[in-house]
C-alpha cells in the first residue's frame, strides 16, 4: 500500500457485496464497512497512481468514478476491477484502519491539564540519546503534560542545539535559531536581565508563536533565579469555572501584542485565550510585558482589564505553580503555545547563571513519536 505506518496484518476479509456506487466488506472479526466506489479509486495505491518513492497520490481529482468490472477476495485481501481496464488491490487490515466514518487512529498524547499537585516526569540524558523508550517517553510527556525535564546531561555548550536536532530544524526568531540566557549589558528583551520575570508565553506577538522552548542549565550559582512555570490549560478552566464571563471576554476579545527594537517591529491581534469550535483550550498568549496599547472601545476597557486581573491573579496563585531550581546538566523543554514560565531575580555579583535555549516546531515531535512507533 506504499505506506510506512503498520496496520493489522491479522485482518482479513471474509465476504464483500456491491450496492449501487459502495462496496460493502466483512471482516475476520466481524467488523464491517460502507466504501463508497469514488473513494476507493481515489485511494488505489498502484504505480499509475501513487509515485513508487515519493507515495505521493498522482491520481487527479474525479466527480465520477469508472464502472466496476468486479469486486473480489483474493487471499483474504480485496482486488477491484475497473471497466477502463485499471486494476487496483487493498490490503484488508489497511482498509479496517480507515473505515468510513470511523475516527483517524493517531497514537499521539492528548493535552492533559495539570492536576495540583503536579510533579514533572524526568527522563535521563543518556536514555534520550540513546532513542528507543528514552526518547519516546520525553516526546510523550511533552506533548501530554507540555513540561519534560532532562536529567545528568554534559556541561558542554551547544548541547541544547544538538539535542533540538534530533527532533528537527531549530526554530529561528528575531533572537535567532539559539540563545543565551544570560545577564547582559543593553539587553533587548527583560530574559537578558537580572529582573524577576512574571509568568508568561514567548513571543506571542508573532502570528505563529514558537511550539516548544528548551532550556539547558549550563551554569546556576548566582542567588535566586529560581524556575516558575504553571499551566495556562489548568488555570484557564480555573477561570472558566469561576467566572465564565472573565473567560469569555479573553476568549473572544482580540488584543495587540508588540515588540520593537532597533531592527524590529513584530506585531498581532489575537485573544489571550484561543478556544477551538469544541470548546478546548488550545493556547494562550500571554506576555505583560509587549501587550501592546489597547485598542478596545471604551464601553469594553474596564471589563477587559478586571478579566486579564483575575487571569493574572489565578496564574500567579502558589496553587497553579511549580518551581524548579534548574541544575547545570538539568534542560526543561515545555509547550510555550500552552505553559507559562517566568523566574525569580537574581544577584549576578554572588554567581554565574547561564541557560542556552531553542525552540522546536510541535509538528517535528509529533513526527519524531511517529517514526519512533513504527519501530514498536
């Protein structure tokens, strides 16, 4: 079938049966299934329809479908024959994967909310590295809990770029594709500062703001600087319940997120809170420092700034937190689109405290975990 994913080679087909412009095929297991004639043309997996190397569908778009000659079962796998002389085979355990009307089967974790008290799961450096069940199990964390942390990895810089790597390209911004935690002197952003950081997302003044951050503690002796992070999933459903209005006002309400500097200008327009039509929380933006001016009508302003009030106050409730003092060898990857992070401030003059970070594309973990499965 010219694909790379398995499906259940248990499978076979007892029994199939034409009605009008569907076949209708039985299972081993008893299962059965409506396809329509179209779709099974337009799924054919031959030569003359799928590129051999690339699987790439070559077949073009059809309103109707050709005459069937014949529909039959050979060795439990169903073969068609099309009255312009084409021939097409399926396997049967393919075709169960992809009944009509039956859910896509993705083996990939769902979001799941924090529940207090939330404890982060650790993976070992070597176990990452290694692949297997190591990389598997810090893939899965993040894209289920969105916080994974690393542990008793080398003191070695550029180590948070060769890691990101495994997974995919890094994802470059205006700070470039990697980037120095550090107290530096004309900073352009307050993470290059000794300042206490409230919690936040990164750059959601960018359209599509970075998946995943990755941070790898090289250096952490200087006083304070601890870790904070808390989930925007959780504390939104906190806010849900206690004042539907407050979430429906940062639900529906389009804010403007900006950042300037000498040779940049990044700005747009979204809510604080993004909803799906299903009702999910699918991500926040949240970032005190570049909300831009609002430009809300005047009837609308107070009642904004009350909702964005208790957002604040619920975030920033030792409830919704967890602190991390971050180890040298210690990296903490988290789901920037969803999790909020921030830090306490720190003395520069008692220590050093050095993290070099990245950002990697959600699509990239979700295709590393695939290929990974196909492995078993």
């Amino acid at each position: 079938m010219h694909e790379l994913a398995p499906w259940p080679q248990h499978l076979t087909l007892t029994d199939v049966f034409a009605e009008g412009l569907r076949l209708s095929l039985v299972w081993n297991n008893g299962d059965r299934g409506q396809f329509p004639l179209l779709w099974l043309r337009d799924h054919c997996a031959c030569d003359q329809c799928r590129h051999p190397l690339t699987r790439e569908r070559l077949v073009t778009p059809m309103a109707a479908v050709p005459g069937l000659d014949e529909a039959r079962i050979e060795h439990g796998q169903l073969h068609l024959d099309w009255q312009d002389g084409h021939h097409s085979r399926f396997a049967a355990g393919w075709l169960h994967q992809r009944r009509p009307g039956e859910a896509a089967i993705d083996s990939l974790p769902r979001p799941v909310a924090w529940q207090t008290p939330f404890s982060p799961q650790h993976v070992r450096h070597a176990d990452l590295v290694a692949g297997g069940n190591g990389e598997k199990a810090w893939i899965t964390a993040l894209l289920r809990d969105g916080l994974v942390l690393l542990d008793e990895g080398p003191l070695e810089l550029e180590e948070v770029s060769r890691l990101a790597r495994r997974i995919g390209p890094l994802k470059a911004t205006n700070f470039g594709a990697r980037f120095d935690v550090i107290s530096k002197p004309n900073p352009n952003n307050a993470a290059y500062t000794s300042i206490a950081l409230a919690l936040h997302t990164d750059l959601p003044n960018w359209r599509q703001p970075p998946d995943m951050q990755l941070l790898y503690c090289l250096k952490n002796d200087a006083e304070g600087g601890g870790s904070i992070f808390a989930d925007g999933i959780q504390v939104a459903e906190a806010l849900r319940a206690a004042n539907p209005d407050h979430f429906q006002l940062l639900a529906e309400t389009a804010i403007d997120f900006r950042f300037q500097d000498e040779e940049h200008d990044i700005g747009v327009r979204e809510p604080v809170i993004d909803v799906g039509t299903d009702g999910r929380i699918r991500e926040i933006r949240f970032n005190n420092w570049i909300r831009d001016t609002l430009h809300l009508s005047a009837d609308l302003i107070t009642s904004w700034y009350e909702a964005y009030h208790h957002f604040w106050t619920l975030l920033h409730a030792p409830q919704h937190q967890i602190a991390l003092d971050l180890r040298p060898g210690q990296m903490v990857a988290f789901d920037n689109r969803r999790v909020l992070h921030g830090r306490e401030a720190f003395d520069p003059t008692t220590g050093e405290r050095h993290l070099q970070g990245t950002y990697l594309d959600r699509d990239m973990l979700e295709s590393r975990l695939r290929v990974l499965a196909r492995k078993g």
